[in-house]
C-alpha cells in the first residue's frame, strides 16, 4: 500500500474522474435536474451512488480500543532462542519479518482523547512466512480480571452510564469494590503511566503467560516485553486534562510526525522464561492475568527489536480494518491456560466478522503474506480468486493442499485432569501482596500522585461507593489507605 499502488494511467496521470464501477464521471458539481427548477433525477447513477456510499462510510468502531494510531515496521531477531521454539521467524539472528503495530486507549470512542487515563493498547501483527502472528498486548503487564465472563461487565463500568450516557465513577469503583483482583491494575492506571506521554514512551506486554515450542513438543512458558527505547514519558493528571481539550489526539500527532521526520520508534523486545515445574512451584497462578512474574526469579532474556518506520498511506485501510487476535499463532507459538486468553481467542475473530464481515482475513493489511491454501468459500466481499476452480472440500482425490502434521502436533502437548465445573479463584491475600509490593516500589512522588490521582476519581463516586473501597486499599497497605481516606476526606471538604 504505497502511494505507486494510485491508479495511474499510462501516461503516468492519475487520469478522469469514474463511478466505482469506472464510468467516467462528466460532472461531479452538479445533480441532473429536470429543467432549472425540476427535480433530482433517479437516472443520476454517480449523484445515487455517491450519497449511498457516504451513507455507509461508517464501519462499527472496535467496541474497546476505538481510538487508536498504527504504523508499520519490521521485527529484527537480536538473540538465538531457536533451541525454544520452532517459529520460523525467530530462527536466526538478524532475521527481519515485517510487522504493523497499532497502539489505542481503551474505553473511549474513536474521536476520543488520546490522552484520557486508561491503559494502551499495543497490537502487533507480524507477517511471518508461517501465517500471522498477532501479539495483541497492552502497555501494561497485568489485567483487571482473570475469568473473561466477568469482561463485559467491567468494560460496562468503563463505558457510559445507561441513563446519562456520562462516564460514571459510582460504577467504576462500586465493581472494584466488588472484584478487589483489579485493583493491582488498579494502582498501575492511577500512577502516572494511566497517562503515557504519547505511544512512544510506553512499554508493551504480551501481559498473559504463553508458550513457546520446539519442534519435539516440549515447551516453555513466556511472557512478553517490549520495552521502550526512547525511555518512559509520562503526562501528569494536569497535563493529560489540558491536552484533551487542547490537542484530543496528541498521541496520534506524535506519533505520525515522528516518523514522518525520520525519528524511528523502536522497541527492544524481551521475554521471562520458565518450565511448566517452575510455574506449578510459584506462590500465585502463572495463569492468573492479574500477577506479574517476578523479574528477579526469571530475568529478561533479549530477542530482537521492533522498528516502527513507516506511515499508513490510508488510515481507514490500513488502521481502522486491522484486525488482531491473539488466536492468529504460528507454529512454535501457543496459548497457555490463562482463563482470559482462552475467552479472547474466541472473541477477536468473532468482533471482526462482526466489525469487517467473514473476509476481513483477506483485507490487504490482514492478508497473510504467506499463501492461504484452505477450503473456505464465499461469503461477503469475496475477493481474490476464491480458490478459482481448485476443490472446495478436503479430503479429495485430485491433490491440492496437504496437512502439516508436523506441526498440528507442537501445540497439543498439555496434560488436563480434573471435573468440568466453575472452578472459581478465591481472593487471597496473594492478591494484596502484589499490589503493596507495587507501592512500595514507587517513589515518594510516585506513591503522592498515585493518591492524588486515585482519591480525585473515588471522590467522585457517592459515600457507599468510597467507603466500600477503603478497606480493600487498607488490606493492600494501611498507610496507603489512611493516606486515600483523608485525601477523599480533604475534597469532599472543599
Ligand atoms: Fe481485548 N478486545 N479483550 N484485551 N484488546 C478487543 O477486539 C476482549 C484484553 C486488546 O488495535 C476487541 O478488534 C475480551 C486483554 C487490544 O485493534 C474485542 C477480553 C488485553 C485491543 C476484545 C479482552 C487486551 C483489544 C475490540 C477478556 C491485553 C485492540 C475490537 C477476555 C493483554 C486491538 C477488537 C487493535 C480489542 C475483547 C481483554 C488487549 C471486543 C473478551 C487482557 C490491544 O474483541
């Protein structure tokens, strides 16, 4: 998609105006009237067809991450892991695979601010000779929650309020208060990286533990980083509320004019490894999105680099139809059992059928760059070849695409036991120890905006609200929550 790809003629111009169906179009100022005063005439194909295209040039926005900005780029491998994983793209040193990354915010709608508190979306798709794989991560290395039946709700509560359709803070921190879980991720939106100072700045996390996996089966867990190298960059509160009333898509500017100028972002990519022996001896569930692995018990081991080089020439064709799912995986890459990828791997392609229709796989900036040889069939805005007249039906007697038992067989190497049941996570105090752990880490001036910022939103929410909170802060930390209670108690003051 560059700008050669323009139709131009042999003559090097970009030649008359058409119809979409490629009449060319003598008169695109005015409508075909009878006489000066007559009517619109219904015969006017360009004016009808016009109007009707502009009527649908609306696609459903992303339900979450609406606003958001991508740019393309490429994946370089830094560090042999070949011996943990039989993905082709990860195979040698210096190998590059071309990639599209798209950062958002989350519970906005598209002409939201970028720079409204929430966590940032980080998707990046890689175009490996095996099909794509999408790690679609966000800035933050942990979640809210830990089962997926509980997401629609949340994003509820992020969302707007039924009646006012305003934002709403009673809702927000009265299911806080109910699923005290989140609030590990909680504390990380309160600091100051709830307002990342553009895309830029920002690291990204694969957040859910996943597998990597050599070509005998034998695996190991891992969990992403991208790490930023152009060093955090946070807004504090003051800064991030002018800039949304100021410039609303701050993030999407910076970005865009970076690499316009040449300034190339760029990302050093790591993971945490760890045997399945090792993730059944820690103190937490590896599986549980809501814990981090501690860094100290399983360091960062470099892998490569991701390069953003490039501008969209289209944003609706090339951002606005992306479609990531951490279900598109290569061989050599799996899920783990995490309760909430399991729930996402699901529910990705189902938003895209919705959002782009049953082709959205055969979108150019969705299209594997590797060929797709399977059996699928029509549908809506079936485009390509559609199989041309190769059999539409697997096993067949005249040739055509053979399976890959090879690696059909890398990622099924699990062992299950147990009864089908709702096997619910109890709150423990595991999940307190992270959160103080978290505060305890942060700066004076850190632990003094994270108070500020939270006390400012809980403020907001009714009494029932405030103090059905307070004891889960206590429970983290109770200096932490004495200094929430009388900086709550000094607001409802002024
Ligand atoms: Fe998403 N999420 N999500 N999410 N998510 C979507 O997919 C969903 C979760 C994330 O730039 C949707 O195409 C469920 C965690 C990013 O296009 C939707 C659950 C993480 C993006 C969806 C989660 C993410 C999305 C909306 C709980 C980080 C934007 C439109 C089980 C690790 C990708 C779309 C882009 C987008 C569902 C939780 C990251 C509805 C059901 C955890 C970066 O399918």
């Amino acid at each position: 998609m560059k700008s050669t790809d323009l139709p131009l003629n042999s003559s090097g111009s970009l030649g008359v105006l058409t119809t979409g169906s490629g009449n060319p179009v003598p008169n695109n100022q005015t409508s075909q009237t009878a006489g000066y005063y007559g009517p619109v005439l219904m015969q006017d194909f360009h004016l009808i067809d016009k109007l009707a295209h502009f009527d649908r040039e609306r696609i459903p926005e992303r339900v979450v991450h609406a606003k958001g900005a991508g740019a393309h780029g490429y994946f370089e491998v830094t560090n042999d892991i070949s011996h943990l994983t039989c993905a082709k793209f990860l195979s040698a040193v210096g190998k590059r695979t071309p990639i599209f990354t798209r950062f958002s915010t989350v519970g906005g709608e598209s002409g939201s601010a970028d720079t409204a508190r929430d966590p940032r979306g980080f998707a990046v798709k890689f175009y490996t000779e095996e099909g794509n794989w999408d790690m679609v991560g966000n800035n933050t290395p942990i979640f809210f929650i830990r089962d997926p039946i509980k997401f629609p709700d949340f994003i509820h509560t992020q969302k707007r309020d039924p009646r006012t359709h305003l934002k709403n803070a009673d809702m927000q921190w009265d299911f806080w208060s109910h699923v005290p879980e989140a609030l590990h991720q909680v504390m990380i939106l309160f600091t100051n990286r709830g307002t990342p100072d553009g895309f830029r700045h920002m690291h990204g996390y694969s957040s859910h533990t996943l597998k990597l996996v050599s070509a005998d089966g034998s695996f190991h867990y891992v969990k992403w980083h991208f790490r930023t190298d152009q060093g955090i960059k946070n807004l504090t509160a003051k800064q991030a509320a002018e800039l949304s009333g100021t410039n609303p898509d701050y993030a999407t500017q910076d970005l865009f004019e970076a690499i316009e100028r040449g300034d190339f972002p760029s990302w050093t990519v790591s993971i945490q490894i760890f045997t399945e022996e090792e993730a059944m001896k820690l103190k937490y569930n590896p599986f549980d999105v809501t814990k981090v692995v501690s860094q100290k018990e399983f360091p960062l081991h470099e892998v490569g680099r991701m390069v953003l080089d490039r501008n969209p020439e289209n944003y609706f064709v090339e951002v606005e139809q992306a479609a990531f799912s951490p279900s598109h995986m290569v061989p050599g890459i799996a899920p783990s059992p995490d309760r909430m990828l399991q729930g996402r791997l699901f529910s990705y392609p189902d938003t895209h059928r919705h959002r782009l229709g049953a082709n959205y796989l055969q979108l150019p900036i969705n299209r594997s760059r590797d060929a797709v040889r399977y059996h699928q069939r029509d549908g809506p805005m079936c485009f390509g070849t559609n199989g041309g007249r190769l059999p539409n039906y697997e096993p067949n007697s005249f040739g055509g695409p053979q399976e890959a038992p090879n690696t059909r067989e890398i990622d099924t190497r699990s062992a299950v036991e147990g009864f089908i049941g709702r096997h619910g996570y109890e709150l423990t105090d595991a999940d307190f120890d992270q959160p103080r752990a978290l505060y305890h880490l942060l700066s004076p001036s850190e632990q003094q905006d994270l108070v500020d910022n939270m006390a400012g939103s809980i403020a907001q929410a009714k009494p029932v609200f405030q103090n059905s909170i307070l004891p889960h802060l206590k429970r983290i930390d109770s200096e932490f929550g004495a200094r929430i209670e009388s900086a709550i108690k000094s607001i409802n003051a002024q």
